[in-house]
C-alpha cells in the first residue's frame, strides 16, 4: 500500500482483478511458488509478462510452460538481470567478435555478503536453483556454449540452518562446455568484505575479466588493497543498473520492438544444469 500511495498506483487484492484493467504488460516478482500459476495467467490473457527467476524450481512445470508460451505467441522475459551487466555484456561481445580465440577456460565466483534467513532458505529451491542459475544462465550466454556435463560438491560451513533444508552454503563444481572449453565455479553464502560475482575468460588469443574493479571485496596481501572501502554489500548494489536496463528492454518488448533476451526455454536450461549439479 504504502508503495502504491508513492507510485500513484492502485492496490489490487488478486491477480483476477488486475487482468481486468486490461494491463499492458505485467511484471512478477512474487515468491518463487507462485511465478508459474502467474505466467500462465498472463500468456492466456495475452499480456506480455516479466518474471524474476527462476519461473519454477521443477521441470515438468516449467517444461509445461514453454510449451504453454510457444504456443500462445505471448512474450515472456525472465529476469537475470546479469545479461544487462555492461561488464558480462562487453564479455559476450568480445567472445563474439572471436576476440579471445579458441575458449579454453572460464572461471566464475559467487560469493553472498551475508547468509539469508532460514526462512528464505526453506523456500529458495537451495544453492543450486537460486544462486548458481545466474551462472548456469550466463556461462553458455556469454560463451555461446551449452553447458553438457557438471560435477558439483557442497559443504555446510557457513551456518547449520543450511544443512536443515537439506541444502549446502559452500560450493565447488567443473561443467564442460559443448565445444571442450571448462568452466570453474565456486560460492559461498558468507564473505565477510561483501558481495563478489567475477568471471574470467581465458582463450587462445586474450583473457578477460568481468567485476575485478574498485569495489570488489577482496584484499590482496602482496600489494594494497585492490578494492575501496566501499565494497559491493548485496546484489542490488552490484547490479542495480542491470536491474533497470533489463526492465527498459522489457519495456521495448512490450511494445513489439524485440523479442524476449531472455526467454522461459533459456529458463528450463538453467534448471536441467542446477538440477544436475543436485544430483551430482
């Protein structure tokens, strides 16, 4: 209510009412649970949607609704807001243009300032489906590869309420690409200097990085401290500007201009590579 009053918007008390008003576009940022039921809502209503991610923690629901949106036409953006990073984006680009070469390497860090409550826990789908889908959505994104093979190891070192939703806090796992190259991805939920995402490319002609810039929180002991005193604390501060720019895209899907970039069957790959690492 109180965000209605500053937006000058109306509150309304279902999703019934607001297909109703005839919206032109929706934008779904509900619990986890519910995203699926709200997509599905909005593709039979003809509504251009925007969900977060991930659309559903299951496969047989959210391969029930790719099928649902390819049929109907509707498009449906699905929020990782890491394809709108300027950093991963100039990555990607350069991949593109072949400016690296021959992909022989990647290597990816995820690290959470602080863990979440055990009540998120309880309810985020764990390590796998909610904090690793960005990479497992990025890597073949700005690689140009699809991910074909993973082997995944977790520990609880963090806090125990982890291991009492069954999940874990410390991660390590290798994935091979479709063309030989292989990926090194590790997390934690705790960094005690703050919130860390990286990536490096390395291939036959160049290395980039993506996030080793001044606020990254990490403390070199042979030189200074590389970053500031001001380190990245959550993801709104480390992506705030992705978060608006994947919603500026949305905004040129709505009106026909482009397609979806990011689509509920990139979606379903993410999760067949986290529910693999689960299994791993």
């Amino acid at each position: 209510t109180a965000l209605a009053a500053e937006l000058d918007a109306t509150v309304a008390q279902s999703i019934e009412e607001v297909i109703d008003t005839s919206p032109d576009a929706l934008v779904i940022s509900t619990s986890t649970v519910n995203h699926a039921k709200l997509v599905e809502i909005a593709v039979d209503a003809g509504i251009p949607a925007f969900c977060e991610k991930p659309v559903s923690l299951d496969l047989s629901t959210t391969n029930r609704l790719v099928q649902r949106v390819a049929a109907s036409g509707v498009q449906v953006q699905v929020g990782f807001q890491r394809r709108f990073d300027s950093g991963f984006k100039m990555a990607r680009e350069k991949v593109l243009k072949g400016e690296l070469g021959r992909i022989y390497l990647v290597r990816m860090l995820g690290l959470d300032y602080q863990p979440p409550p055990e009540n998120f826990i309880k309810g985020s789908g764990g390590m796998y489906k909610d904090m690793h889908i960005h990479e497992f959505d990025l890597i073949p994104w700005v690689v140009g590869q699809s991910i074909v093979e993973v082997y995944a190891e977790g520990s609880v070192l963090v806090d125990e309420a982890f291991r009492r939703q069954n999940d874990v806090d410390t991660t390590a796992l290798v994935l091979k690409l479709s063309e030989g190259a292989l990926v090194v991805l590790t997390g934690s939920r705790h960094n005690p200097l703050g919130y860390d995402v990286r990536m490096e490319l390395h291939g036959a002609d160049d290395s980039v990085s993506v996030g080793l810039d001044k606020r990254v929180p990490i403390r070199p002991v042979e030189t200074e401290r590389l970053g500031s005193n001001s380190p990245y604390l959550d993801f709104f501060d480390r992506f705030g500007e992705a978060f608006h720019a994947e919603l500026i895209e949305f905004l040129r899907v709505v009106r026909g201009e482009i397609e979806s970039p990011s689509t509920v069957e990139e979606s379903r790959q993410s999760l067949r590579v986290a529910l693999a690492a689960e299994v791993s």
